[in-house]
C-alpha cells in the first residue's frame, strides 16, 4: 500500500470512530435525560426545565418552586413576588386557557447558563399565540451549583 492510501484508510479509521464515540455520548445523554417527578440532586437543565413546566401543569405549587433558584424561592408563594406572579399566570393559562407546554429546543448552552424554548400549546394541540416561551436555566451556586430556573415564561 502506498503512503497516501495509508494515510487514507488511517483517517477514515479516525473519523469511525470519532462518530461511533459521537453516538455513545448522544446515547449516554439520552439515558440522562429520563423524565423525572421531583427535584433533586444531579437533574440536567433540560430536566429540571422540562419538571418545571409539568409541575406547573399537574399544580404542584411546593414541587415547583423547588425548581427555582434559592434566591427565587423565598417569597414564592406571594403573588407580588416574580415567581408568584409567575405562578399565578402559568396556572391561569393552563387552567382558563388549556395550555399545555411541551420542550421544543435548546436555544443557547454556556459553562453555567441554559436558554430553553418550549412549545405552548391550547387545548387542541395547536401553538398558542406565539407558539413558543423560553425559559432561563442556570447552575445556582446556593444550591451546591445543582441547575435552577432563573427566569421562566408562559
């Protein structure tokens, strides 16, 4: 074999198994990515997002709070605070509107900052208004850096 065609069969074993390691990583991430039903340690952001608006569908006001960053967690439950307003709007949507929300992409990842977007659908499954929210996720060192909502639409 020549030189150039070794150099060749050599790449393309590089680039097989660059793909095959691509894979196993996706595949490690879905696994990752289960649905869970309460918070707690080690929740990926895509998790803790997704837990957040399914908690606000099922109104479990105590659960979902837990998805907000320690700072947000405070007065919570008062509807003059950010996330009792946030409350308040995202139950009247779901129970006056029939909203539902489903997750639809990630948006922007950095080390410690997650832009998500998720569908908002009405009772038809139809997108509502806009048709999608996004929600701000980030690690929240008072929560021994465990991945929190920091700003959520809906």
């Amino acid at each position: 074999m020549s030189e150039e065609v070794e150099k060749e069969v050599e790449n393309e074993e590089v680039e097989k198994e660059s793909v095959e390691e691509k894979k196993e990583e996706e595949t490690t991430e879905e696994k990752i990515e289960e649905e869970v039903d309460s918070v707690k340690p080690g929740l990926s952001p895509k998790q803790i997002a997704i837990l957040h608006y399914k908690l606000l569908m099922e109104n479990n006001q105590d659960e979902w709070i837990k998805t907000l960053k320690k700072d947000l967690r405070v007065n919570a439950k008062d509807p003059a605070s950010s996330p009792g307003f946030w409350w308040l709007t995202g139950r009247r949507c779901v129970t006056k509107h029939g909203y539902s929300y489903t997750f639809r992409h990630e948006e922007t990842k950095q080390e410690n900052y997650v832009k998500f977007f998720f569908n908002r659908l009405d009772k038809d499954g139809k997108p509502a208004m806009t048709g999608q929210v996004p929600i701000h996720v980030i690690r929240d060192e008072k929560t021994d850096g465990e991945w929190r909502i920091d700003t959520a639409s809906y």
